[in-house]
C-alpha cells in the first residue's frame, strides 16, 4: 500500500500552485509516497490578495485560496470548521498518511497533527511543518495542552520575515522525543534542494 504525504498550501495559494512548488519533492518521494496537493475550501478577497502582493511579486496563479481567515487577534478563525470537515475526509480517503503545511498550511498541519493526537482526528502517521507558527485561535487551544506526540519535522529560513519568529514556539508544542528542526539560509518559500530538502524526504521516506 502506498502512502499519501496530504499537502497544505500557504495563503492566497492553491493546490496546484503548491504542488508546482513541491516538484522536486514529488519526483523524489513518487511513486512510494504520493503527494496529494488539497484546495482550500474558502476563496481570499480581491483585496487581501492586492494587499499581500503589493509592491512585491506578482500574484500566484487564480484561485487564491485559504484555509480561514483570522480576526485582527487570531482568536477566531472564520471558516475553520468547514476546512476541519475537509481534512477529516481526506484523511480518512488517503490513510495511511502523513502531513505537510507551508505558512498558513503549516499553522492546519499543526492544528491537524494536535486533533489527531488527541484522538479527534483519524491517525496522522508524520507531520512536516514548513514556515508555520503555533494556531492561535481559542478552540484549538486545548488541544495543544499537552506535547502533541506525532513525529514531527520543522523547518523555516532563517530570512523568514513572516513566520520565522514564532517558529521555535510551534517547535515547543511537540514532543521533544519525536521532534527534529532544521533551519536554512532562506526566506518563506517551501526548500526545495540542500540539507533542508533532504531533510524533508528522509523524514517523509522514514516515516511512510
């Protein structure tokens, strides 16, 4: 039986746009691991994708796509519910399966790995977690009360102006036994060659 490395995309991203961007990663890890790229089930305004692209790259291709969008405190994510029942299906289709999350995908990934631990999610195998931070809405918070105890592997560059500040916090609410982190001379962006790249596949490969 194969398995399934299940991939959540950052922000404004989408499936496809993220899977393109795992393409190296793809070609190592196929066909023992399949990657399953998901979308998003909620679509990003014209406005929040203007304003993330503003006088910086142009935009990914359509459709912009995000898992919830947070209140200016992060302690709602409006649209949470409908991505968890996304998730609960995929697992369940895929499984057995492990998890990546980039960005805002790597702020699900936790969120999934920690539900799946604590038994309210179906088993999560191995999480990735590139560039992410710890969720910060209050419904999820008791799921992280104790070390989430899912092999995990966290990665982010050490240019990472986004999320590269709160990523040793998400590195602290997993189990120091299961837990490896490795940083890269990079910015926000998915490593997609050197140490961290391979990195990611040993971990994928060794945990399949």
């Amino acid at each position: 039986m194969s398995h399934t490395l299940l991939v959540f995309h950052g922000f404004t991203m989408n499936g496809e746009v993220m899977r393109e961007a795992l393409a190296p990663l793809a070609t190592a890890l196929e066909p023992e691991v399949r990657l399953v790229c998901l979308n998003a089930p909620h679509t990003c305004s014209a406005v929040t994708v203007e304003r993330m692209y503003r006088g910086s790259e142009p935009a990914l291709s359509a459709p912009h796509l995000c898992w919830w969008n947070a209140s200016d405190d992060g302690l709602v994510y409006r649209g949470w519910e409908e991505t968890r029942d996304l998730v609960r299906e995929a697992l369940d289709r895929y499984a057995p399966a492990s998890i990546l999350g980039f960005s805002q995908g790597g702020i699900l990934a936790a969120a999934v790995a920690a539900l799946s631990a604590s038994g309210q999610l179906p088993p999560v195998h191995a999480a990735v977690l590139i560039a992410g931070r710890k969720p910060r809405a209050a419904p999820l918070q008791a799921a992280f009360m104790e070390p989430v105890a899912i092999p995990s592997l966290h990665v982010w560059g050490e240019r990472d102006t986004l999320t590269g500040q709160y990523c040793e916090e998400l590195v602290g609410a997993f189990s120091a036994a299961e837990r490896e982190v490795v940083r890269w001379p990079g910015g926000h962006v998915v490593p997609t060659h050197g140490p961290a790249y391979d990195a990611i596949v040993r971990f994928v490969r060794e945990h399949a």
